[in-house]
C-alpha cells in the first residue's frame, strides 16, 4: 500500500513532532489501562538474571521506560535506538543510556550476536516490516538470549477492509501522522514461526480497551556456533561493513570505505539513518 521509504518518511516527521510532549501523553495512556511504565519495567526485567549484561532498547521514545530500568537494574549497560533524532535528544538529557543511535529498526547498526538481552515496547506496529525486524531483533542478540516484546494489538476477527481502514485512520489520528501495522496475536506468532525466536510465555497487560496490549518473553535460539561478540561492534546500516567507532566519535562523521555511507553524530547521538 505504501512505499517503505514513504512509511519512514511519516514515521520520522510524526515521531519528531511527538517528542516535546511524549512523555506525559504515553504515561497516561498505560496508567488508563491500569498499570504503569514502573510495572512494565519489572515485568521487562523479569527473566534476566545478569545486572552487568548489555541489554538495548529498540524504540527508546523519550526514555521513560529506560529510567525505570535502570532504577532497577543501575548496572546493566544500556544502549537506546529509535527513528526519531527528537525523541533521542530528550532521552539524551536523562544521562541513563551508555550509547544512543538513530537508526530504523530493521536496519540496526551493530554486528551479530552483539546483545545479552532486547526489549522493545509499543515500537513494532510502526515497522514497515514487522518480519524485518523481528530478524534483525534475533541477528543483533546473543544465542540464548531473551528477547521481550509488547505491543498494541488487534483482535483476532479484525482482519477486515473496513478493520483496516479504521486502524490506518487510528494511527494517523493518535500518532502523529505515522502510520501502522498492526497485527493480532495470532498473526504476530505467525511471522514469529519464520524465526528463531521461541515463545516462552505471553500475557495481556491491563485492561482490554479496543487496542489490547500485549506483552511476548522470546527466546532467541539461532545456531549455537555463531560468533559472540563480547564488546558491542558497530557496522554500516546499508552495506553492513564494520566500522570502528571511536573514528566516528573523533571526526564527528565516518563515510564508508565500501559503499560511501555517511554515518555522523549529531550532539551524543550517532546518526546510522538512511531513507
């Protein structure tokens, strides 16, 4: 229906515009619902037993979430991505990220295997492809490692023309002008099956409004030789070349030897984004 790049395009200017007031409209929004983001920290945390892990966050937002991790966990290496350059200048100011970039989710800028552990909260039905993404989810992290997702989800009848017509309107309307994807439970472990990321458990988070919200424990069982990285490595977004980052840092830029992928920082966060 629509062109990936024409997706990104809205999902970076909706996004954008959202940053200044996120915070409190998105806190709001779950604490109708009955619970809150200090609630879904805990359960994010649930199953991971290494304080000094290094652990991502794939649609940081404004780093709402993130503050209540590291409430809990001060240890744990945190590293935050998201499409939105505005929404990663607020989490910026919070101080509680070792590492932020700005990168699409299926696009990421780190080598194999680079994670202990990844969550991501109400970021996949902004995904041009939520299968993309799910496989980069289970390339950047570690063999064995836990993977936790939720998202806002459809009911299982609502597959609909007229279904659809209302969710793109939804999306449009409560996000800015971003657009959707979304999926039911049933289809979201459709495109898990093209994975191998298991489910361990799955449970529905507050109160059942017309999106209900979901959240998935995955366990990523890819092969078992494949290289684990101990230090997280970083590669270019399009032609996946490796790169090191302290050249980047120093020169504030770093064009790729191999396809001419320029990759910069803009203040602390590095800018891996290409349309």
């Amino acid at each position: 229906m629509f062109t990936k790049s024409y997706f990104k395009k809205r999902a970076v200017c909706g996004f954008d515009k959202w940053a200044q007031n996120y915070s409190e409209i998105a806190k709001s929004k779950i604490e109708r619902r009955g619970y809150s983001y200090e609630i879904l920290a805990k359960k994010i945390l649930r199953l991971n037993s290494n304080n000094n892990c290094n652990m991502i966050e794939i649609g940081t937002g404004t780093g709402i979430l993130g503050k209540e991790i590291k409430k809990i966990s001060k240890k744990i290496n945190l590293y935050g991505a998201d499409i939105s350059l505005n929404m990663l200048k607020e989490c910026e100011k919070s101080n509680i990220y070792n590492f932020l970039v700005r990168s699409d989710a299926s696009e990421l800028p780190f080598r194999e295997s680079s994670f202990d552990m990844l969550y991501s909260t109400f970021m996949l039905h902004s995904s041009y492809s939520i299968s993309e993404t799910l496989k980069e989810f289970e390339r950047i992290t570690k063999n064995g490692s836990v993977i936790v997702i939720a998202d806002l989800m459809i009911k299982n009848n609502q597959h609909n023309f007229i279904s659809k017509i209302k969710q793109l309107f939804h999306s449009i309307i409560h996000e800015k002008g971003a657009l959707s994807h979304y999926v039911s439970p049933t289809q979201f472990e459709m495109l898990l099956d093209k994975t191998n990321l298991d489910i361990i458990s799955s449970e529905m988070l507050g109160e059942d409004i017309r999106y209900r919200h979901y959240i998935y424990y995955l366990k990523n069982n890819k092969d078992c030789n494949s290289d684990e990285n101990y230090n997280i490595e970083f590669q270019c977004p399009k032609c996946h070349d490796q790169f090191d980052i302290t050249i980047a840092k120093e020169n504030k830029e770093y064009i790729c030897e191999k396809c001419g992928e320029i990759i910069n920082y803009i203040g602390g966060v590095l800018n891996a984004y290409h349309e």
